[in-house]
C-alpha cells in the first residue's frame, strides 16, 4: 500500500475533475507522476492532497440563494448565503 499509485482517470475520479485537468498538472509539473510504459502513475499521497485541497476551496466558495427581494441587489441573483442567515 505504501507505494500505491493512480493513473490519470483513477485520478481524477477521485479527485472530481476531468482527467484533461489532472493532465495538464501533470505536465505543468503541479502534480508529481512518473512514467510507467504510456501511463502517467501518481502517486497515492498526492491525489489525496489535492482531493482535501479542491475540497476546502470549493466549501470556501460563496453559495448564492434565491432572493424574492433583489431591490437591494438589483441584478435578480440573489445574496451571498451569508448574507441571508447567520452564519456564526
């Protein structure tokens, strides 16, 4: 299990990206893989940082609900979930 390795699709299943998106980190080198024959392997430890990382910035993102009253806003969106209830 130590040396547990996943290719691109495995990959980005798991993560929750299009296998085209763990590519393109592989060969920017954002993301450590080696060459195994014509498969890209990337390593166990790697996939699982960037799986809680895109978690935490995707929690991080605002969420927009309906809004009956947009005069405040004035563009029909909505405000931020935050802004509707308390969040603390």
């Amino acid at each position: 299990m130590a040396n547990a390795t996943y290719n691109i699709q495995q990959a980005a299943t798991l993560v929750g990206v299009d296998r085209g998106t763990v590519r393109d980190w592989v060969n920017s080198g954002q993301l450590p893989a080696t060459r195994d024959g014509r498969e890209w392997r990337i390593p166990m430890p790697f996939v699982f940082y960037i799986a809680a990382v895109l978690k935490f910035e995707r929690s991080a993102e605002p969420r927009y609900v309906l809004d009956d009253d947009t005069s405040s806003y004035g563009d029909g969106w909505g405000r931020p979930y935050e802004d509707q209830y308390d969040m603390e």
